[in-house]
C-alpha cells in the first residue's frame, strides 16, 4: 500500500521476483524504518524468493529472535527448538534452488 511505501527502501534495478520488493536486512527489517518487519510472500533476499508457504513461515523464527534480542531477551533455546523443527530458516544455501525466481 502506498501508506506503508514510504517506510521502506525500494531497489532501482531489480529485476524478476525482486522487481517492486523492498530492500531488507537479513532479519527482513526495513532497511530505512528500524523496528518495522516484514514477513509473507513479498520478503525476497537477493535472488531469493520466499514465496511458498513452508519457506515464509520459516522466516517467523527470525523475525521473532530480532524482536525478542532487541527486547534485552535470551532467545537461545528458542532459536535452537525452531532450527530442530526446521522452521528458522536463515541459512540460504540450502534453499537456492528452490527459492529462486520461481514465483
């Protein structure tokens, strides 16, 4: 929406799945807007797209360890419990081939 453009960063040459998504740190925080997340099918890290809805939930994990550490909180045995689960996803390399631009 155009209420919540404004708070994040757009890149000028994407191209594919990246073309019109926002620039993220890899906590998928605004890169302009501290304390602002976004999570779905709209985050995307460089040529990656988290698209499906197995791979957006495992972004959830990362989301909330931001959160919960910028709160002062030990996220350690919760971090640990999602990464046993497979649903803190913050290791790309496992997910190239099936995140990329396939959306």
């Amino acid at each position: 929406s155009k209420v919540v453009r404004g708070l994040f960063a757009f890149p000028k040459d994407a191209t594919g799945c990246g073309q019109g998504a926002p620039m993220l740190t890899p906590q998928d925080e605004s890169t302009i807007t501290p304390g602002l997340f976004l999570a779905g099918p709209s985050v995307r890290h460089g040529e990656l797209s988290f698209c499906f809805v197995y791979k957006f939930r495992q972004r959830f994990g990362v989301v909330a360890d931001a959160i919960a550490r910028g709160l002062g909180m030990d996220t350690t045995e919760a971090v640990a419990s999602a990464r046993d689960m497979n649903m803190f996803l913050d290791d790309f390399s496992c997910c190239k081939a099936a995140c990329g631009e396939s959306c």
